[in-house]
C-alpha cells in the first residue's frame, strides 16, 4: 500500500484561544449539544420507517444524521470535551440500534429501500439519495470508532458495507449507478475504501472498483454519472465533466483512497487534475466552492456558495495535503476555513448559512432552504448539520506527522501536545495575535533532547518572512514552501516568525471587472456597513500604493478577527473587517472593492490567490 506523505496524528491534544476557541464553544453548546434534542426527528425518521402514514421527506433526509455525527467528532478531536462525548456515545448508542437486520440503515421503507426512489418524497414519489445518506452515516461510525473504540459502531459500518455489497457487487442488472442521483449515491466508493484499508474484506474493494468502472457508464441519454476518472487523466476541467456538482467531490476522494490501496497513478493523477481545476476555475476570493452548487468555470459567478461545497471542498483538499505535503494546498485551506468557514457560521455558534456570497447579506439556513423543514426537525437541512466540520476539519490538517517529524501549519494562539514516532512527546505553544498580526513566538518543548524535523507553513502570499530560532535569523526563506528545520529541538527551543501582512490584492474580472479584493495576511478584507458611515454603493476607491491601514480594536457587541481603518484618496475614513465576521449583524457587506493603482496578477501554481503587490 502506498502512504500519505504527511498525516494527521491521532490523540494529539489540542487548546485553542482567541476567536477560533469561542467558534469551537459556541458550536458546541449552541448547536452540537442542541441539535438532536431540539430535532428528534434527525432519528425518529429511521424507527419509523415503515409506519403509515409514511413521512414526507427530502431526498437527502438519510444524511442528516451521519452528517452531524461526522461534524461532531471531528469538533470533539479538538476539544475533548467530555460532555460531548457523552452525547456523541449516547446519540451513536441510539442509531446502531435503528439499523435493520440486513444492515439498512435508512429513512425510506420496504420496497424502496436502496433503490433510488420511494413514494414518499416530498408528498409524491421521487428519486432518493439513499446510499448517499448511508455514506454520511458510514464516515460519521467510522470516524467515531477511530475516536472512541467503540466496536458497536464499526459494525455498523461493516453491515451496511456488506449490505451493500450484497445488493450490488457484480449485478449487472441492478447497478449502484442505476440508483440514479449518482454524484451522491455513488460515494460509498469513499467509505468501501476506508473500511477495506481496515478489515482487508476484498469485497469492499471489488466493490469499489465495479464503481470507478460505473464512473463512466452510459445511458440511452448519456452519462449516467460523472467519468471522474477517465475526465481527469484526460485534462478534462471539472465544470466540463458530466457531473460537475458539488457532491461529486465525495465519490472523486475514493480516488484517493484507491490509489492508497492499489499503488495505481491513474487515480492520483486524476484527482490532482480536478483539484487544480477547482483551484483555478471554481474557488471563489472567499474561499468557497460552487456557483449555485456547482462547478461553472468562473470564480466571479454570482451564484449561491453553498456551506456543502465549501465543505465538501476542505475535505477534499485536506486529501490533497496527504498526497503532496504542498504548503500551498496547506495555504488553500487556510483561505477557506479563516474566511468561508468563519463566514457561515454565526459567531454564537447557534447557527450557518446556505449561502456565503462574496457580496450581499448572511442568512441562516433555517430560513434561505426553510423547505427542508420537516416536522420534528425544524432546524434540520444538509448545511446546518455540515457546517461545524468545516471547523472539525482543524484536526485533520493543524499538525500532522511527516517523514521525519512534524508539519505546523495551523498558525494562531494555541498549545498542541503530540507524540512522535520515537515516543517522546513534543508541546507547541504559540503566543500569536495571528491571523490579526503576522508575528508568532512558537515555544517547541519536546520531552527529553530529540532529534526530528519541525516544518513551518510559509504562505505563498508571504513575499517577506523572517524566522529567528533562539535569537538567530534563518536565511534562504521562501514563500510557497515549508521551512524545513531539522535539528536536536530541546525545552526552551523558541522560533519567531513574522509573516508579512501587507495588502496583497486580486483584481476582478467577469462579474467583478472593476472590483479588487484586499487581502490582509490570509484575511479577506471586507466592507460592511456596520462599521461605517456611508452606504454600499458610496464606498470610496482606495490607491494600493498609498493604502496605509490603522488596526482598531474592536470591543462592540459583534466582535470582529481583524478591523483596519484607511483614508481613501477623497479623505473618506473607510472600515474594512475579516470576511468571516461581515454582515454577523445582517447588515450588507461587500468583499469586492474599488481599488486603483493594481495590476493584474495571473493564476500560478505558487500563488492560486492571483494576488499581487504594488510594484
């Protein structure tokens, strides 16, 4: 089997302080603790599938509860939190329970079950994401088997693989992309995979192999599901593939995981063509993924940024880290998570959005998609229990374990206690503002005097760093890259780093010819009308050359990470605040600007931002 180049370290400990832990809090008492208690419905859908009269659902209704339970451990990696714990075992205690005797693990009754289509889908008969919601539920046992040994939840797991298996393997009647709905129902290929890494059961790779081959099937109308692989190797784009929403990305990072398991190119080499595609033609300045839920080509499209793609879009770029141990992917999540993961979140924790635009106003979910409303779950739709991963996410890519030592690449207050391959264990303390200022003291205090390699995260946008290792500067920086420290680290050892946050800017094109966006460090700088005096549409032009920003605090009821003052050229005071906390209040914001005195900068491997500095 292959391995990852760099991988996150289990039982690493993690305490946070600043915004990022109020986030962590917030989400956790708000909506973690709350959610199944406030929506019983989220597992009453399960006990009584069969009742009459059947439950009016949406399609996706099966997802809800793998979702959050994914979302939940994934937050508990980083908190510990032993309440939450508490509930997470409680609530998987419950749902192994409502599993069938084949393995089912569904909404929708007897005769539909696994078939793509029920009489019960929004009052009428309709297609179903089944499988879809089987997947969801399978990561979520697994991922909490990996937390807590639970063995009752990995049999879960292994039973609805078996299921399955068992209904599809080697049909060739009743395939798996005969189910329809295929960017959704064919992500089991994702969970095949981990649990075949884990139990070696062959069938669960038989499996997910018959579904790579049902990635090109073809119907009486065409494409029946996305030809990920086949589109890939040939340097198809994303947005051209047949299926270019947003879900597809969950079937492409069983991609991923074959090529961990069979050693194959093909699948490392498709997935890092549609990575880079995103990247370039889908990723908006934000951070986010989808136009309207999916891929269209145009990073300036105005359509809904969903909190699913945003999401679905970290979880596949963390799988891209593991492959490459790039910084700049390392960077790219950065992006996402500070900007649209803050975003979409209320800061209370209590709530996020469907839609996180570049310009406009922040609506919860409850309300912008109120139609996946259903009795018993009134809070209940695919973003509201998928949001708070995109924060969990943290634990995947923070620290990870690389050949050698360690990677850092979550740079803000913090202690991180790990152990490394060698068994002696290593704390990481930053004293840091970040990302509110570029200077971080990295205090490195491994257990006893150890010889491994500390890899530090400098930014592609990062054109002037400085590195001290106790008092003396280190040379040959270089921005998109990993600063490789190999040496004997001893308690005490200290690094400084100062990043450099001078504005760098992406000049618009499109729908946002004439606009720019103003980066501050990895900070999207953002208009909202809160913090000023004049409206949206009388926001002064601003002169990149002579833009010199003040930090103010900021100690109002809606706090913000970042809050910078200018002077625009016509002497107008002009508050621009951290993307991720704009338009908390409901007010509009706007993240695309009127700036003068900017070039253009193209799209580069080393700087995907397309941001440039005044020359």
């Amino acid at each position: 089997m292959k391995q990852p180049k760099c991988n996150r370290i289990p039982q690493t400990r993690y305490r946070f302080g600043g915004h990022f832990a109020d986030y962590l809090t917030g989400v956790t008492d708000q909506w973690l603790k709350a959610a199944p208690l406030a929506n019983p419905a989220m597992l009453e859908i399960f006990r009584d599938r069969d009742r009459q009269p059947l439950r009016d659902m949406v399609p996706w209704a099966g997802e809800f509860a793998g979702k959050y339970l994914t979302s939940a451990v994934q937050i508990l990696r980083l908190t510990q939190n032993p309440n939450l714990k508490t509930f997470i075992r409680g609530f998987v205690n419950q749902l192994v329970q409502l599993q069938d005797a084949d393995g089912y693990l569904g909404p929708w009754p007897q005769g539909s079950r696994l078939t793509g289509e029920a009489p019960n889908v929004g009052g009428k008969a309709g297609n179903t994401w089944d499988a879809w919601g089987h997947y969801h539920i399978m990561l979520g046992l697994i991922l909490w088997h990996e937390q807590s040994g639970d063995k009752k939840a990995f049999s879960s797991a292994i039973k609805i693989a078996d299921l399955i298996c068992e209904k599809f393997l080697a049909n060739t009647r009743h395939r798996l992309v005969d189910t329809g709905s295929t960017e959704m129902n064919l992500a089991v290929i994702h969970t095949l995979c981990l649990l075949h890494r884990k139990t070696k059961t062959e069938r669960y790779l038989d499996m997910a192999l018959q579904i790579v081959d049902e990635f090109a099937a073809e119907g009486l109308d065409g494409p029946l599901a996305g030809d990920y692989l086949r589109s890939g190797l040939a340097g198809k784009e994303f947005y051209e593939t047949p299926k270019p929403r947003w879900e597809s990305l969950h079937p492409i990072m069983g991609m991923v995981e074959l090529y961990w398991i069979t050693g194959e190119d093909q699948y490392r080499t498709a997935f890092e063509q549609i990575w880079w595609s995103i990247v370039k033609l889908d990723r908006h300045n934000n951070g986010g993924f989808s136009s309207g839920e999916k891929a269209q080509g145009n990073p300036y499209h105005q359509g809904a940024i969903e909190t699913c793609c945003t999401i679905a879009w970290i979880a596949a770029s963390v799988e891209m880290l593991r492959l490459t141990e790039s910084s700049v992917v390392a960077d790219e999540i950065e992006l996402s998570t500070l900007n649209s993961v803050t975003g979409l979140h209320s800061h209370t924790g209590r709530w996020v959005t469907y839609n996180t635009p570049m310009d406009g106003v922040r609506r919860a979910s409850a309300h912008d998609i109120v139609f996946q409303a259903r009795e018993g779950s009134p809070e209940l739709n695919c973003c509201s229990v998928n949001g708070p991963r995109g924060l969990g996410m943290v634990s995947d890519w923070a620290l990870m374990r690389c050949r050698g030592g360690l990677i850092l690449n979550w740079y803000g207050p913090s202690t991180m206690n790990t152990r490394l391959s060698s068994g002696v264990t290593v704390e990481l303390a930053q004293e840091t503002e970040y990302p509110r200022t570029g200077k971080i003291t990295l205090n490195v205090s491994p257990s006893r005097p150890a010889q491994f390699v500390l890899k530090l995260r400098i930014p592609y946008w990062s054109s002037k760093t400085r590195v001290k290792l106790n008092g003396e500067h280190v040379k040959s920086l270089s921005p998109a890259t990993y600063l490789v420290l190999d040496r004997e680290w001893n308690a005490g050892d200290k690094i400084e780093l100062e990043l450099d946050m001078s504005p760098h800017y992406w000049v618009g094109e499109k729908e946002c010819e004439g606009k720019v966006s103003i980066y501050r460090g990895p900070i999207l700088l953002t208009y909202d009308r809160r913090l000023n005096t004049m409206d949206p549409d009388e926001v002064p032009a601003l002169d990149a050359i002579a833009m010199k920003g003040r930090l103010i605090s900021s100690k109002d009821s809606l706090p913000t990470v970042v809050r910078v003052e200018y002077t625009a050229p016509d002497g107008h005071k002009l508050r621009l605040c951290d993307f991720g906390s704009a338009g908390e209040g409901g007010s509009p914001y706007r993240s695309w600007l009127p700036v003068e005195q900017i070039d253009k900068t193209h799209f580069a491997s080393d700087n995907p931002l397309r941001s440039g500095r005044p020359q």
